[in-house]
C-alpha cells in the first residue's frame, strides 16, 4: 500500500485500492467477531476473564459493535464501490490515489477509535460512542473522500444513464456524511435530555437505514445480474426501491422512544413510516427474486448466488420484525430484550453481512483475475456462517420473548437470568461458528491472492469456479 499512497494516480493499477479495502474488511470481520464472540462467552460464562477491567463486558461491547459496522460492512461497502461504481460506467475510478489515501486513514482512524473506546474514552451513546473528534475524522477523512470519489465517478462516465445501484451508492454516500454530522450535535454542542436521546437514535436508526440496508441492496442489484447473465427484472421497481427507501427509512426514529415523554404525534408517525419500510423492503425482495428466473440453479453452484440470496431472503423476515415491531402494540412487549439484539444482527450480521461477502468474494477474484483458492473452504464459510447466524438469532429471539415476560410479569430479575441460561451458551456457540468461518474465509482468500489459478483473458472467476 504504502508505495501507492505517494505514486502517480495513473501509475496505481486500477482495482487497487477495492482489493485494499476487500482485505481490511475481512481483518475487521475477523476482529470483530473475534470480539463478539468473546463478549457472548462473558455472558454465557460469568466467570469467564474476569479481575481485569479492560476485559470486562461494559469495555468491550461497543468496540465490537464499531469494529463490525464501520470496520467490516462499511470497508466492504467502500470495496464494492471502487469496483462496481467504474464497472458500471463504463470508466475507470475517478482517483486511485485518493482510494489508497482513503483506505490507510480509514484504518488508522477506526484502529485510534477503538483503542480509545477500548481504554473507556467513550460518549456514551449507542452506535455513536465514539467521543466526537473520531466521529469528526470519519465524517472528513473517510465518507466524504468517499463520497467524492464515487460522486466522481458517476459524473465521468461513459455510459448513458446511471444503473440502479449507482443511484444507491451516490444518495448513501451523501445522506450518511449527513447522518454523522447531524446525528453527533449532541457532543459538539453539548445537548442533553431528551435532545440527546432522540438525536442518538435518529443516528444509530439513519445509519442502518440509509447506509447499511440501501447499499446492501445495490450490492444485489449488481452482483445477481452480472454472475447470472440475467437482466434485472425491473428498473422500475428499483426506483420504487430507492425513493421509497428515501422517504420511508428516513423515520424520525421516535420508535426507539416509545416509552419517553416526545409528543403523541410524534411517536404515532414514526409508528407508522415503521410499517410502511415493508414497502421497499417488497421491491427489493421481488426483484430480485424475479431477476434469477431461469437461472435458480446457480444457488446450489455459486458461492456468490448463494451468499446473495441468502441475504435477500433474510430481509423478508427483518422486514417483517422490524416494521411491526416499531407499533405500540408490539413495541411494548419486546423494546429494551434481546429479542432487540437479535433483530440487530439479523440486519448486519444477517442480512447485509450475506450481501456484502458474495460482493468481497465476486470483487477480489475479478480485480486479482485468480479463481479462488478453495471452493470447499467458501461452502464451509458459508454454511458456518448461516448455521452460526441462525442458531444466534434464533437463541437470542426466545431469550428476549423470556426477557419481555420478565418484565411485563414482574418475575424477579435473578429467575429471568436463570431462564436465558441456556440461549446465552447458544448465543456463543452460534458466534463461535461464525467467528471461526471468518478466520477460514481470510486464509482462502490469502491463498486466492497468493496461489488462485490465474483467469484466462475473456472469462470470468465465477465460470471458472467448479473446473478441476
């Protein structure tokens, strides 16, 4: 990296700085499962590393939180766009240079980040608890040198029109430096009470909603037509898709505050845009459902048609929870119960993190121009990742319902701790499984960079994938 960070942009190879931002975003895949499952052995295992205080679960909680969401699904994304973005117009990156210059700090801010939040220095507030020069850094070091790049890109192509999931990447790219900005007033200008409380959680809702499930998306919408050969069903319903992405997601998030004193009609919207994500969240499924007419039996020999629509298909049930669940009727019974923390990892760990690992493994055999090293290795990720996942989710969905009796029945705290015992060991068990696929998918896709048979010129890694 470092001899490209001071090299003539066009002395840069292209492809360059997504191969970069491919592998950081494993590392931090691995790191922050790493940490994950640590901190599920802590509650699974009270006694489990106990005595030291940076070890204790209140410090490494949200360094797994951050590492997962700005290290691996952010640098992921940023992965995708340097590729996907010049692929579709036809063109090259606007800055290779500015790309490597973008990955290096991006890892030396999210390294400062964390170390710091790891030592205590934290705001307090979930999903931004970075203190605010970090958020800072990341809203003027990373987003906005990657906005500019793909906004550039866009701009200088040589195609036509502009294809859906270059639609996605510009709006997400600009509405989340906006999120970072404005969802960190409190800290730079020290706003508290209720203030604070609804501007944490317009954050921590906007950065799912408009960064995460959006770009996540767009993913979709390039890598099930490219690897199949099949026109995208409707270029109709993915505008559907992104307006309504536009004006539905970006809630005013007051759902998260159901039980605070906001007022009435506040709290009732919020309720209802909540509903009314299954809006896009139908088009989207429907698209690319249609999309791979034809072509289904890809799923079973494709690691990337696997993993993409594994993560399509998870968004019917986030969806489904993640509408109802912001209504009264619900909301009362499960906010602030791990049935919470399931639905969280069913969007990042679920989800995107299946989107986003067909994108990294399609997009690093492309730029390398290798086939991967070992597809039984890709099948083991990916089957310890869905195994792992789902034995998670579902673990930690009948602990919150357990939580959510607790609660509403007064039971006493200790009988409810007893009761979730044994969803906690297999919370572990299940991050365990997912952690170590990581560990494997970083060792294959080492070996694909280092040993993968290189691709003939004219043909494609995914041909290629299952030629002895």
């Amino acid at each position: 990296m470092l001899k490209y960070l001071f090299a003539k942009n066009e002395d840069i190879p292209s492809g360059s700085a997504a191969v970069f931002f491919g592998f950081s975003a494993i590392v931090w895949f691995v790191i922050g499962t790493g940490l994950g499952s640590f901190n599920a052995a802590k509650l699974a295992f009270p006694d489990f590393v106990t005595g030291n205080e940076y070890f204790a679960f209140g410090h490494m909680r949200q360094v797994h939180v951050m590492a997962v969401i700005f290290g691996w699904i952010s640098m992921a994304f940023a992965m995708a766009m340097m590729y996907i973005t010049p692929a579709l117009g036809n063109n090259k990156l606007w800055s290779e240079k500015l790309g490597m210059w973008n990955c290096m700090l991006w890892n030396v801010g999210l390294t400062l980040g964390l170390t710091v939040l790891w030592a205590g220095v934290t705001s307090g507030r979930e999903y931004s608890d970075f203190p605010w020069p970090i958020d800072l850094y990341l809203a003027t070091c990373v987003f906005i040198p990657l906005g500019i790049n793909v906004w550039m890109t866009i701009l200088n192509r040589r195609t036509q029109g502009i294809y859906t999931t270059n639609w996605f990447f510009a709006a997400a790219t600009f509405m989340v430096i906006i999120v970072f900005l404005v969802g960190n007033l409190p800290e730079f200008f020290h706003l508290t009470g209720l203030t604070e409380a609804y501007l944490t959680w317009w954050f921590a809702h906007n950065v799912l909603g408009l960064w995460i499930t959006p770009v996540a998306a767009a993913i979709a919408y390039y890598t099930i037509p490219k690897v199949t050969g099949n026109p995208l069903y409707s270029h109709r319903i993915g505008h559907l898709h992104f307006w309504s992405v536009v004006v539905f997601y970006s809630t005013p998030a007051a759902h998260h505050l159901m039980s605070a004193p906001l007022p009435e009609w506040l709290k009732s919207f919020a309720s209802v845009e909540g509903v009314l994500i299954l809006v896009p969240a139908i088009a989207f499924v429907s698209n690319i459902m249609l999309t791979m007419q034809g072509k289904w039996y890809m799923f079973v020999e494709n690691i990337e048609v696997r993993f993409t629509i594994t993560g399509c298909l998870m968004a019917i049930p986030l969806n489904m929870q993640g509408g109802f669940q912001q209504t009264r009727a619900i909301n009362w019974y499960i906010h602030g119960t791990g049935w919470i923390v399931a639905h969280a990892h069913l969007a990042l760990l679920g989800f995107s993190t299946f989107l986003e690992a067909a994108a990294v493994y399609y997009g690093l055999q492309s730029i390398l121009k290798r086939k991967l090293y070992s597809i039984t290795l890709a099948n083991l990720h990916f089957w310890l990742l869905l195994i792992g996942f789902t034995v998670y989710w579902v673990s930690m969905t009948i602990a919150g319902l357990i939580q959510g009796a607790g609660k509403i029945y007064e039971v006493p705290y200790i009988d409810v701790v007893i009761a979730e015992h044994p969803y906690m060991i297999a919370r572990w068990l299940g991050g365990t499984m997912v952690f170590s696929g990581n560990v494997l998918w970083l060792y294959n896709m080492w070996m694909t960079a280092r040993k993968g048979t290189v691709v003939p010129q004219g043909r494609m890694p995914h041909e290629l994938a299952y030629e002895r």
